[in-house]
C-alpha cells in the first residue's frame, strides 16, 4: 500500500477553510455589532480558531492516508476468513473504541454533566454512547455476513425509539436524539465505515452502496436507544425514591 503522507492536503485545506471562514465571519459580525467582547477574548477565540484549523486538517489529512485506506485492508482481509462471523465481536470492540475516542462525543458529554450540574454523569453517558455504537456495528457486521435487509433493524428501532420517547423524560429525549448525531463522528465514519465497505465488497453478493453505507444508519439509532433506556432508568429510580 503507498501511502503519500501529504497527497491531496491542498484539498484537504481547501475544504476546513470553507467550513471555519464562514463562522469566523459570523463571530465577528456579531462582535462588532453585538457581542463587543474586549480584546484579550477575541484573541483567545481567534487562536482556538487557527488551532481548530490546524487540527481538522491534520486530522482530516490523517483520515485520507491513515484510517480509510486501513480500514479498506481490514476489511478486504476479514471478507476471506472463513470464520468470518469473529467479525462481529471484531466489530462490537472497535464500535466501542471508536466512540470513546470520539471527540464531539467527549464534548456532548461534558456540556451534558455542566448543564445538569452533574446530575447525569460525563462518564456514564461516554460509556452508554460507546456500548451503543458498540452493539450497532456488531449488528452492521451481522448485517452484511447474513445479508439482512437494512430495513429489518430501521423500521422497528425508530419505532421503538419513538415509544420510549414517550415514556421518557423531555431531557434524556433531547439529548438521545444529539447524541445519534454526535456518534456519527470522523472517528466511527472514517475507520469503521471503511470497514465495513472493504468487507461488503469482499464477500460474494454484496453490494457496497447497501450493505456498507446502511451502517452509519444504524450508528446514528443506536445511541438514541441507549440513552432514552438510561433516561427511563432514571425516572423508574426517582419514582421508587418518591415512594
């Protein structure tokens, strides 16, 4: 495999400048019109900013000539195993690696604890996050072993996603439903999804565009699921603790 460490970073700087330039505008429209925070702010902003630069484009840089050609290897490996049902606790380990490294993940976490004063622990929802993104690419991998249709695991989750909303409380709703977002972060996007394609284009009957790409489908149910079941566990707590 060759691998040009800085093939294609012009490209790369291209597209992190087009996603920071137009917030950075939008910050300094509204500090000259609004905000008029003092100097030393706005250069603690502009400085997390260039450091926001340089580490989206490093890391985006990383995913072109790291992760997603890895990730390709794996996966095309795996597809000639003959046991190839260990990919599916492979896939449950890397599922829950992958989104206790994540970073808009930590971040989710962190507002979550600030916001309820600690009341729903960072900890707890890091691992309530990963054990949910760990169970859905195991079951993505089953998916594509056994050739289930997508449809099998989407219709009835978001069913049962939107039942347990009901019952749970508007907190633990709204942050479910972020958090199905935030799981589908570069770290699980870039390396598992690469994965799971390498592994679909290998097996014999499988169609990448199906069978691959439904797996961030089902990253983004599993979280929600988990975190409504934490939430009704808190109100089934706090009902007793009334009693």
């Amino acid at each position: 495999m060759d691998v040009k460490i800085f093939y294609g970073f012009g490209d790369v700087l291209l597209e992190v400048s087009m996603a920071l330039v137009p917030l950075l505008l939008f910050f300094l429209f509204f500090q000259i019109f609004m905000l008029k925070l003092p100097w030393k702010k706005v250069k603690d902003i502009i400085v997390g900013v260039a450091l926001t630069f340089i580490g989206l484009a490093l890391f985006l840089q990383g995913v072109h000539v790291g992760f997603l050609p890895v990730g390709r290897e794996i996966g095309d490996l795996v597809g000639d195993w003959d046991y190839q049902w260990v990919l599916i606790p492979v896939g449950f380990l890397l599922g829950f690696v992958a989104t206790f490294a994540e970073p808009a993940v930590r971040v989710l976490n962190a507002e979550v604890d600030k916001v309820s004063g600690g009341y729903i622990p960072s900890k707890l929802m890091l691992y309530t996050l990963s054990v949910g993104v760990a169970i859905s690419i195991a079951l993505a991998m089953t998916r594509i072993i056994y050739g289930i249709p997508l449809w099998y695991f989407i219709g009835p989750g978001y069913f049962l996603a939107l039942t347990m909303a009901i019952f749970s409380t508007e907190t633990f709703t709204s942050i479910a439903f972020d958090a199905g977002g935030v799981a589908t972060g570069p770290m699980t996007v870039t390396f598992i999804l690469a994965i799971g394609l390498g592994f679909s284009e290998t097996l014999e009957g499988r169609d990448p565009l199906l069978d691959g790409f439904g797996m961030i489908a089902l990253v983004a149910l599993a979280p929600i699921l988990t975190v409504l079941t934490l939430g009704l566990m808190y109100k089934i707590k706090e009902s007793r603790s009334d009693d």
